[in-house]
C-alpha cells in the first residue's frame, strides 16, 4: 500500500491518480494505433477520448457515491469530486461511455460498432492499470484469509499517537473485530489481494488475439462479450473472495460481517 507516491509540499502525487494518467494515456495510444490500421481518424480518436474520460470519471463517481453514500458529506465538498484519491467503481462508466460514444462517432460517420471492435480490446488493459491503483491505495480489498499470499494492510498513520485515517481494511477491521485494537494494532487482519486477482485476470484478457474479435459475425455480440468480460470477471472476485468494491445484490459487504477471522 503506498497511496502517495511522491510528496513535494503542497504538491502530492496519488498512486490511484497516476494509474488512472497511466490508463488512459496508455489506451489512446494504443487505440490511436490501431485506428490507423483500420482506417478511422487518429485526431477524432483523441477527441473522443478527452471527453470519454469526463464522461468515465463522473459515471465512475456517482456510481461509488450511490453505493457508499456514507462516504460523503456536504461538510468536505472536495471529497464529492476528489477522485484522485479513489472512489470509482468502473461498472458506472460503461453505460454513459457507451451512449456518448454511440451518438458522437455518427457525427464523423464511422460505425459505432468498428470504433468499439478498434477500442474494448484495450479497455481490460487499462483497467487493469486501474486495479493496480486500487492495490497501492489500500481499496477494494478481499475478505479476511490464510492463503500463504495474503496481505495485511497498515494503520495510517504508523504513529499510534496520532487518530487513524486509514487504511480502510485496517479500520473496517477494527470496527468489525474486538480482537484488534485502532489504539494497539499496526496492521489488518490478511485478506485476499483481490485488486491483484483483478489485475492479473483484466490484463490476460487484454492479451486475447484481436483476431478473435474480429471473426465474430455480429456486432452486438462483439460488444456483449468484451462487456461480461469487463463486469462478470469483477464479479465474480468480489462475490468468492470478498472484493468489498462493489457489494453483489442481495449480499452485504465485507466491511459489514462481524464474524472473527480464522
């Protein structure tokens, strides 16, 4: 966990904001690339990603605040928009993505559907860059365990002196256990890496060959499957494991069991 990576006086730079930077530089180049290739304007392709990116982030933030309201308060405005520091559940940007992208390509004429088969086999890449972010900030972890890969995170501050602010499987454990005091303890309870099972899963996606996209017949079901790739896969890690991101329907999160770790 390293949620600032370089701190300068005033200027600080967040791990989580330098992966998303990373992200989103990386995936229009690489889209950029591949629009050559097929034929579709690089400068629409930049244009349309600046405006994707607000797009994303705003989708990403009001998905994170209806589903953790008790995360904000109008007493820290800041904190509503403050995405540096975390708070985006990626689910929220897919639907507004979408609909922007299909009704700006038809300004340029071009296929919605060949810029979306020029584009999603990046978009796991980038997100896995993204879950990278939620690891170094301490986020979206998994539920407690004794896997020989499990990983503790730390009390922020160190100093026990000091009222603790983070990290949050560190706090959340403190509420949950009595066995682990916020004034006494150092670390978390183990818990899986569940933002490295993202990562790992999201890149090996990214790594299918184009090819197989491509010999899809049907537009729909190119976009469909890219898409259950992007929201089944995180699922599914959240639902076996305990990523507390995005809590299932119908089951409550990590954060909420009072059950004693093993």
């Amino acid at each position: 966990m390293l949620p600032t990576l370089i701190e300068l006086g005033p200027l600080k730079i967040h791990a989580y904001g330098l992966m998303m930077a990373t992200a989103f530089l990386l995936g229009v180049y690489l889209v950029r690339r591949e629009s050559k290739r097929v034929g579709i304007d690089a400068d629409m392709i930049a244009d349309l990603a600046f405006w994707t990116l607000l797009v994303g982030l705003l989708g990403s933030r009001v998905a994170h605040i209806l589903l953790y309201p008790e995360e904000y308060s109008w007493r820290e405005p800041l904190g509503w928009i403050a995405f540096w520091r975390g708070g985006l559940v990626f689910q929220g940007a897919v639907p507004p993505v979408v609909l922007y992208c299909w009704f700006a390509v038809r300004k340029h004429h071009i296929s919605f559907w060949k810029l979306a088969d020029t584009a999603m086999p990046y978009v796991p890449l980038a997100h896995a860059f993204g879950r990278v972010g939620c690891f170094l900030n301490g986020c979206c972890y998994g539920r407690t365990t004794s896997v020989p890969w499990a990983i503790r995170f730390p009390r922020v501050p160190w100093d026990l002196s000091k009222p603790a602010t983070g990290s949050p499987a560190f706090l959340d454990h403190c509420q949950q256990y009595g066995s682990l005091s916020i004034n006494a303890d150092h670390w978390s309870f183990p818990v899986h890496p569940t933002q490295l099972y993202g990562a790992a899963g999201l890149a090996a996606t990214s790594s299918l060959p184009a090819a197989d996209i491509e010999r899809l017949s049907v537009a729909a079901a190119r976009l469909g499957s890219l898409a259950g790739r992007l929201t089944d896969g995180p699922l599914l890690v959240q639902r076996d494991v305990g990523d507390t991101a995005a809590p299932m329907p119908g089951r409550r999160a990590n954060r909420v069991e009072r059950r004693r770790p093993r």
